[in-house]
C-alpha cells in the first residue's frame, strides 16, 4: 500500500511499512524513511508507484482550470476528493483525485484552505478582488521590464521624469519605477547614475551631487519665503573709530573689522568690532526661524547657500563706507602689547575700509615685515595688529594656526566650459595658499581673543551660552564654560560670525542681552538652546563633509581640464597618496610599502565624476618630501 501526505508544507508519496494507527512508517520514493502521523496522510492507494503518481497528478492538473473548479464545487467546506469525484462524475483514480489536490492548492486565490485536503470556495467579491490585484502585478510586472529595456537601451521611461530625484538619491524599492532600474542595473552592469546618465537624464555630474544635497537638506529648496524686514534702533552711539576688515575677494558676509586708536600717555586702544545682526533678528521672528532652520552658510567652490537671506546680511555686513551695527570689544594696551582693561559696547563703527587678501599679502607678509617693505594703506595699524597677535600667542602657548599647513582656494568661472567626457559648465582656478601668514595670525589671535573675552563674561555673569571645548584632542560644543586645550583659552563662546553661524547669532543674542540689562532669551536648561546646540554640531558636519566632497569633485574636473595624466604626489599612509599641489586624496594599490612623506609619481586614469573617484597607478618611487606639510586628521578620508 502507497500513501499521498503533506510534510512541511509540501505533497509526497511513498510506500507505508507499517502502519500504527496514530503514525505509519513510509518509505519515500527517494528511498528515505520517514515517520508519518496518520492525520498527515491524504490519499491511500496502490497503484500507481509513489513517484509516478505526483507525477503523473502534476500533468493532468495542468488542464484542469480552476475557474471551472470554482463555479462547479460547493459553497460549503469541501475535501479534495469529494470534489474529484464530482468533477469526474465518479469515482476518481488516485491520480485523478491527486491531480485535483495539487490544482486546488495551487489556486489560493480561488480556493482557501480549511485544514488537510480541506477547503472552501473563495466569496465572489474576495475573489474578483483578488484577480484584479493579480492582473495589477501582472501589468507591473510587464511594465517593470518594458521599462528596464528602456533604460538599457538609453531611452528614459516616461514614468521617470517626475521622480527622477527620488530614485537616484532615496528610491522606494516598492515602487516599479524602482524595481525597473535595479533590473537594468544588475542586467547592464551599471550604476544607477551611470546608467541614467547615459539616458540624458543627468546632463550635468555636479548638478548631480550638487542636488543629492539639496534634496536631503534644502527639500523646499533654497527660498527664504516671507519675513519682515530687520529693524536696527536708531539710537545706537557713534563709535570714534575708522574700523577696517580682512577678508578673501569671495566674502560677502563680513563679520569681523578692527580699529586702532592711539591712547593718551601711550598704548592703544585695539577695536574687535562684531556685525550685530542679533540687534534687527529676535530669535522667534521668521528671520530667526530661517536661521535657526539653516544653522550655518553651506560653502562649496562656485556658489554658497546662505544662512540668511542676501538683502538682510548686505543691512548687516560690514561694508566699507557706511556706520554698521556691531558689538565692539575694546581692549586697552600698552606699549608693552599688555592688555590693561577691556570693555564691551554696542554701537554703530564707521567702516573706512575692505582689505582683500590678494591686495595686502603681496605687501604684507613674513619678509615685508622683516625687511621694512613699500609704504601702502593701513601698514601701521596692521603692523600693530600683527605684534600683538605675536604676543597674544606667546601668551596662550598655543599657534593660532599651523604654518605646516595649506589652503586651497577654489574659484568657478560659470562662463567657461571645460571638457570632462561631455561638455559642462565651470572653469575651475585652485591656488595654493600656505596658512600662517601675518595676516592670518593676526585674525586668528583676534577672533580668538574676542571669543574667549565674552564667552568668560557670560559665564561670569550667569548667563546662558553655547561653547566650543577640546580635552584629550576632542572638540564638541556644550553649555558648560571648559577649557579649550587647542587654544589654551579658559573657555571659548563662538561669537565672531553671526551672519554665517547660528551659534554665533544665538550668542550674540545672550550678549546684547546681558549688556542691556535684559533677560536673555535662553536659559541654561532650555530645550530651544539645547536643540540647537546638538542639531547645529550634526548640521555643521554635515555642511563641512559636502564642501570637501564638492572640493574633490573639481579636483578631479581640474584634472580633466589640463589634461593631467601623471603627477606627483606623498605618501600619507600605506596606499594612501595626496596629490601635489591638490587637496585630492587617492587610493593607490600598486605604490610599494614605504615611509610616510615618501614622493612617488603616479598615473592618474579613469576619471569618473559621478562617482568621484579615479584610478590611480604607481609609476616610481622620487624620495622623501623635505619639511613636508601637515595634513589635519579631520581632511584625511577613512
């Protein structure tokens, strides 16, 4: 005797060897023997073989259609045999009925299961129900692959048009349009930007990370909407001094100027001056929520997202020719470069002037100072500036910033073309410039000491207040007045750029407060300036991460635009190399195992801009790079 039973979900056969009642003792048609409880067996039979009967079954039930199944059996719970029997008009053969067994539970749209050959006729609305969500998946599915072809091909499915950003930067794997392109890129090989690319629907590879961007950060986009225009009181006093800034040719947010001011019985009197925006924005305006939402100005070569709009820091820039609001920071000095008091006051500084890096380097500098130099504007008040700064980090014991180091800026000209594979906008000019310059230590030391001065003032005071701190190489923000050990400073509020930085701003706003006698707007345990603390340092890391992303992005495009195809570069860690003259880090397998600084030669090939990367090829092995700059640990990729 042969037996028909379910196991795991599964129909086999096999012949019984014993039979116990409760459990039967069967032989597979495999020949593994297997213990079967009596209630798992559907069918017994003794002809045909185990094998042949499913089968056997399994052919017939092909031309068995269960629609037919479905109008002819009852409305009732019904066994499969009970329908074989009134499908065949008699008994069925074992074969029969098996067949009618594997076409009912192969039809769980129109059959549902009620226990071991059992079942029941799905209602009609269930059922039509059914059928039509069939019919849908089975239109996808035909669409699915009509689009992925497409997309092989190099044609775009016009259903990608408009949700072209979605699928390259946060695809939803339940929507077709989504399962079309992963079929055609596990069939063509390519990526997703790669193979849409090659569909015309990325004309430009940095508009493509440019958007990635935005659409994670700047979903609405990069409007401001409406808002009030920011007023200033009118009564501010007029401040004794012709201030002046430093900046690069690119600022337009100029947050910072200085004066100097002869003192009688000698020494002087050195103005930090700070733009005030905080005077004309309250922090629960539409302009502080625009702010608080931005959190900081995103920086990348060719173009800035601002943290406020351009109208409202052009009212509070620092523009040469006008009286601007600021937050002054005197400091009395004397000739001896000691500091002998301080003060704090809000005014408006007349701003006589601009100074712009190009301009003031080239008569301004290591050796000018040295040697005497040509007489140009404001020589003796930088000069001045300059030796205190000199004293000022003699007295920290800390370099306010590391001349081993160098800077690149990165300049676009949108009007030029430059061939990167297709033509696409954007000329790109990277200069070399090594920090530690007189005039950035004299920035450096002055901001320093402004940020220092008030963040200690508003500790002392009580007052609440966002401080940057380092222990043990760490740096984070927190409300608690640390040490910061970089810069060898008690505690260290930012506060020097409010047009650019939300903490800068929120400080600036506790600042104003406290010297006007007022309530701050914060307090210490407030959920608003804790948010903004712990949003702003994950915003702030984000922003930063970008720009040195886009910043690789136009190395790579300068590459291409002066046809570089061997170079020289360093060893920074085993095949790890960073390029000469280029803040571009790449990785090179093939460099043989060598010190640090190492100079090697390379071939820099297959340069692929939408995934930003290039491959690079050892060549020889130069020497030992003399006096070689640093790389700050933050710029160095994993």
């Amino acid at each position: 005797m042969n037996v028909l039973f379910e196991e795991d979900g599964a129909f086999k056969a096999g012949a019984m060897l014993a039979d116990n009642a409760t459990s039967l003792q069967v032989e597979t048609s495999s020949g593994k023997r297997v213990k079967v409880k009596a209630a798992n067996v559907l069918l017994r039979f003794a002809a045909p073989a185990p094998g042949e009967l499913l089968d056997r079954a399994e052919a017939e039930s092909e031309g068995i259609e269960p629609e037919f199944l479905w109008e002819v059996c009852p409305d009732a719970e019904f066994g499969f045999e009970e329908l074989a029997r009134e499908y065949f008009g008699r008994a069925a053969q074992p074969v029969e009925a098996a067949a009618i067994l594997l076409r009912l539970h192969a039809a769980p749209i129109h059959f549902h299961r009620k226990g071991k050959g059992r079942f029941r006729k799905a209602p009609p609305d269930i059922l039509k129900a059914a059928l039509a969500g069939l019919e849908k998946k089975k239109q996808q599915a035909l669409a699915i692959e009509r689009m992925a072809d497409e997309l092989k091909s190099g044609v775009l499915p016009a259903e990608f048009a408009p949700m072209l950003k979605p699928l390259l930067y946060k695809p939803d794997r339940n929507r077709p349009e989504t399962k079309a392109l992963e079929l055609a890129c596990a069939e063509s090989g390519l990526s997703a930007a790669r193979l849409l690319a090659r569909c015309g629907a990325i004309p430009s590879s940095h508009d493509y990370h440019f958007d990635r961007f935005l659409f994670e950060h700047f979903p609405q986009g990069t409007g401001f909407g409406e808002y009030e225009a920011p007023q200033v009181p009118d009564d501010l006093p007029l401040a004794a001094v012709q201030a002046f800034s430093i900046d690069d040719a690119a600022t337009t947010e100029i947050d910072d100027a200085f004066s100097v001011t002869s003192l009688e019985g000698g020494g002087w009197r050195i103005g930090i001056h700070i733009a005030a925006p905080g005077l004309g924005i309250l922090p629960d305006s539409a302009l502080g929520a625009m702010a608080r939402s931005r959190l900081s100005t995103v920086y990348m070569p060719g173009r800035k997202i601002t943290m406020l709009p351009e109208e409202v820091v052009e009212r509070f820039t620092l523009s040469a020719g006008r009286d601007c609001p600021a937050i002054s920071l005197y400091l009395d000095v004397g000739s001896d470069y000691a500091v002998r008091g301080s003060s704090s006051r809000v005014e408006q500084v007349p701003v006589a002037a601009n100074l712009r890096h190009h301009d003031i380097e080239p008569v301004f500098n290591e050796k000018t100072l040295a040697e005497g130099g040509p007489e140009f504007e404001y020589k003796r008040e930088l000069t001045l500036l300059w030796e205190f700064a000199t004293v000022l980090e003699a007295g920290r014991g800390k370099p306010s910033v590391n001349p081993q180091n160098t800077e690149y800026s990165f300049s676009v000209d949108w009007s030029r073309s430059a061939p990167t594979g297709v033509e696409e906008p954007g000329w790109i000019d990277i200069v070399e410039r090594r920090r530690g310059s007189p005039l950035d230590k004299l920035v450096a030391e002055l901001m320093i000491v402004a940020n220092a001065t008030w963040g200690k003032l508003l500790a002392e005071a009580q007052v609440a207040a966002i401080y940057r701190v380092q222990a043990a190489g760490k740096v984070r923000m927190t409300t608690a007045a640390l040490s910061h050990e970089g810069l060898g400073v008690d505690c260290y509020a930012w506060s020097s750029s409010p047009l650019r930085r939300y903490v800068d701003l929120l400080n600036q706003w506790q600042l104003l407060a406290h010297l006007s006698g007022e309530a701050p707007p914060f307090t210490v345990r407030s959920e608003a300036l804790l948010s903004a603390m712990r949003d702003f340092e994950i915003t702030y890391a984000a922003y930063a991460e970008f720009q040195r992303g886009m910043e690789r992005y136009w190395c790579l495009r300068w590459l291409l635009q002066e046809g570089v195809g061997e170079t020289e570069a360093r060893v920074v860690r085993e095949s790890l190399l960073r390029l000469e003259r280029l803040p571009l880090f790449l990785r090179c397998p093939s460099v043989p195992a060598c010190d640090p600084r190492t100079r090697v030669s390379v071939a820099v090939s297959a340069i692929d801009l939408l995934s930003v990367e290039a491959q690079c090829r050892y060549l020889a092995t130069l020497g030992e790079t003399e006096g070689a700059e640093g790389v700050e640990d933050e710029a160095i990729p994993e």
